[in-house]
C-alpha cells in the first residue's frame, strides 16, 4: 500500500471559510516541470516498450523493469510468488553465479533493487555512467535466465515468511494489511502483493520456474531509463537481452473499480499502550478527472485532522487522510490514540465541514501550490522520477503527462474537492489494533 502522508502535514490550516483566512498557508513556489533540463521520448525495442529521460546533469543512471500486472496476476493461492521469483534471482543466473554475482556488484558499487506492488513488480539498477552497460547485464540475465536452485529458493521463501510473520509485530504494518483486505473485498487489492504464510509455503519450485517462463515476457514489461545515458545504448542493450525474451500476449489496462460495501469495522485485540485505526474507502480510477480532486481533498482533510485532534485536542501523535497512490486510487483516515470514539467523532466532524462548507479559491490556489512544492520534493531523485514517469504512462496513458501534473492539480476547482469528497468520502471500512470497545465499534460504522 501506498500511503501518501507526510505531505498533508503541509496543509495544517483550515481552508473551510469559518471567518478568519490569517491562518491560512503562505504561498509556496510551483516547481519547476519535470522536464526542466531533460529530453523525455519513448520507443519500442524489439517489441519491448522503453520510456527515457535523457539528463546531463550528474552521472547517476537509474533503469527500471516494470512487470505489469501486479495482483491481478496471481490468486489468493500464490500470492506473493513474483517477490520470491524476484528475490531468488539474486543467489544466481545461468551468466552468474551466486558468488561472482555478488563479488561484480561489489566492485561496481552499484545495486540492484526488487519491490512488488499491486499494479506491478519493479526490478531496477543504480549505476553510474560507467557502470551501467556490467550492472544491466546482470539486472537482465536475474529476469531472463535465473538458476532457481531448490536450496536458493528455500532460503528466499523462508526469510519471505519471516518477514510476513514479522508483520504481525507491527501495529501499523498489520492494521495497513487488514484494512486493503477488509476494504476491498472482492477486487484484486484484496491480496497482498508480498503474500501471506500460506501462499508463499503453496508455492512449490516448478511452479515458480513456470511463473518465470511464462510472465516474464515483453508484452509485461515497461523499462524506465533516467540518466546520462544515450538512446543508441539503451537500444543496444535491450536489444541484446529482454528484447529476446518471449512476446507474449499481457496487455495494461486500469483494474476495475473497487467494490463499495457498507461501512463496517473490524477490530484486533492486541495488548498495546495504544490503538491503530485505519479505515478505507474506494476512489476513483486514475482516468477519472477526480482523481486528483480526491488526491488534493485527502491532503486538505489531513490538515484539518491534525490541526483539530493532534494541536488542538492532543489526542494523537499521528492522525491523517491517508492518499492511496494507485491505478484505482483509495482514500483513507487514520489515527493512532487511546481515546478512539473522540478521534472518530471528530473525523466525522471534520469531514462533513469539507463535505459541505465552502472553500475559499483563493486559499485554495495557496494550498495547491504547496501541495506541488512539497510532492515534487518527494520525487526528485532519479529514481523517483523513473516511478514518477511510469505512474503516468500506465495511470493516465501518456508518460508526457508527468509534465502536465502541476496544470493538472492548479486546475482543480473548489466544487471538484467538494464533489469528490461527496462522493467518495463515505461507506469507510475501518479495522481497528488494539483494544477495541463497543463505543469505538459504533463509531466506525457511522462513517
């Protein structure tokens, strides 16, 4: 789950008009487009499709190798089988072994990095200019033609589950777990990309090595180079490694919508100096000119939320609404507080007020700009930029729409917020760590 946070602090003012605009935001600076000092353009490989920004400043190279799909790929069965298929890779190839692997990025410096989500695994380099021909032979060779030894894939397996296991030690990560279940019952968010338990132990080691030729194709992958590198290089390279992989016949599209289901509470009983409530509701999918309403509307209910339950009424050390990055985007509220039916009731508060009041524009306008500041912050490295640019070309179907995000958000009027928080902002399904009570229950379901 992707839980954008942090940002929303930014907007700890209240932008419903009560009367008083001086505590409203300062304006804040727009950031400059992506693009700024960069050549974006996209091609197709050997039927592989590539999107690259071109930038000369620095020598840093990140490439990224997107496997579309995600959850909607695997079953409650086998959930989290492209995680271990990607893991395994790293004990050796056919090109590789487990030792020399290890011993040639050591003495490159540079990394390889796994990570799965629910639209879609990644598997990207960091390298330097130099580096990066050796780093992307051995990124290439763990996707096209890993060894899958029985030994390897059991040691992987085994830390998978220790860290599933590990999950359950931590209130926020298991509360995050149970409320995408919970939530989205019925769609495939449901899963859990890393798995469960019991679906990493299904997993038996043919039906891995199958997963491997079958889902590693062309037709999945989607490659993100962002760096000091030429076109003509990454042609060659690509060319010469996934650009002989199988064609397949995957095609992206948005998910289907999330389901909406009555709101509902679930409750865990944990010994804990305090209680972890997070309660999720669907939104809408990333086509949707409401998408980034919902997104600005999050962010402006988390500062209202940690104005009035944490500076006001100090109730909390953590309290927001919760954005939900994804190609169906969700919503969220979330605190962690001893006293949760207060917290609750005045979430519902805080919510019917941006459901219905009135929204200053040019507060507004304010609000966004240092909405824009602060995300562009969050995603300047080269790494993030290459995420940055795939969330727009699969999200939105146009990877140049990553240079129209900030005209997109500007032009956001306050009957946008206020619609998409009408719509959007209900039937929430919480799940609640800690120690439950009836009186918290109650207050769950009224949402």
């Amino acid at each position: 789950m992707t839980l954008i946070r942090g940002t929303a602090l930014l907007l700890g003012t209240v932008l419903l008009l009560t009367g008083d605009l001086a505590a409203q935001a300062r304006a804040g600076a727009g950031p400059a487009p992506l693009s700024t000092g960069a050549t974006t353009v996209s091609y197709d490989v050997d039927g592989v499709r590539v999107i690259h920004r071109f930038v000369t400043s620095g020598d840093i190279v990140v490439a990224n190798a997107y496997l579309l799909g995600g959850v909607r790929q695997v079953t409650a069965e086998n959930a989290g089988i492209e995680l271990l298929l990607l893991e395994a890779t790293e004990r050796g190839t056919r090109a590789f072994s487990r030792d020399r692997l290890r011993r040639t990025m050591a003495s490159l410096g540079t990394s390889i990095t796994t990570h799965v989500g629910v639209d879609w695994s990644v598997i990207g380099l960091r390298a330097t200019s130099a580096t990066f021909d050796s780093t992307w032979a051995i990124l290439a060779s763990r996707l096209m033609e890993p060894t899958l030894d029985s030994a390897d894939v059991e040691l992987t397996r085994r830390q998978l589950v220790a860290a599933v296991r590990q999950r359950e030690d931590s209130p926020d990560q298991l509360v995050e777990a149970l409320a995408d279940s919970f939530a989205f019952s019925g769609h495939p968010y449901a899963l859990q990309p890393t798995g469960t338990e019991a679906s990493l132990s299904r997993v038996s080691l043919a039906s891995l090595r199958d997963y491997q030729t079958t889902q590693v194709v062309k037709s999945r992958l989607l490659v993100v180079v962002v760096g000091n590198v030429a076109r003509d290089r990454i042609t060659r390279l690509v060319r010469a490694s996934l650009g002989r992989l199988p064609a397949g016949n995957y095609r992206w599209t948005l998910p289907d919508s999330l389901p909406r289901l009555r709101a509902a509470a679930h409750t865990v009983s944990r010994a804990l100096p305090t209680n972890y409530v997070l309660g999720l509701y669907p939104g809408p999918r990333a086509d949707s000119r409401d998408y980034h309403a919902l997104r600005i509307a999050t962010a402006i209910l988390s500062g209202q939320l940690y104005s009035e339950i944490r500076s006001r009424r100090n109730l909390t050390y953590a309290v927001n609404a919760p954005f939900i990055e994804r190609a169906v985007a969700a919503g969220g509220l979330y605190v962690t507080t001893t006293s949760p039916e207060t917290a609750l009731l005045l979430m519902r508060r805080e919510l019917s007020d941006l459901q219905t009041g009135v929204i200053n524009p040019a507060a507004l306008e304010q609000l966004i700009l240092q909405f824009i500041t602060q995300y562009f912050l969050d995603n300047e490295s080269s790494a993030q930029q290459a995420d940055f640019l795939a969330r727009a070309e699969l999200y939105y179907g146009d990877y140049r729409r990553a240079d129209r995000f900030v005209d997109e958000l500007r032009a956001i009027t306050p009957a946008d917020i206020q619609q998409a928080a009408q719509r959007y902002m209900r039937d929430v399904r919480f799940v609640l760590v800690g120690s439950p009570s009836q009186a918290a229950v109650r207050a769950m379901e009224r949402f």
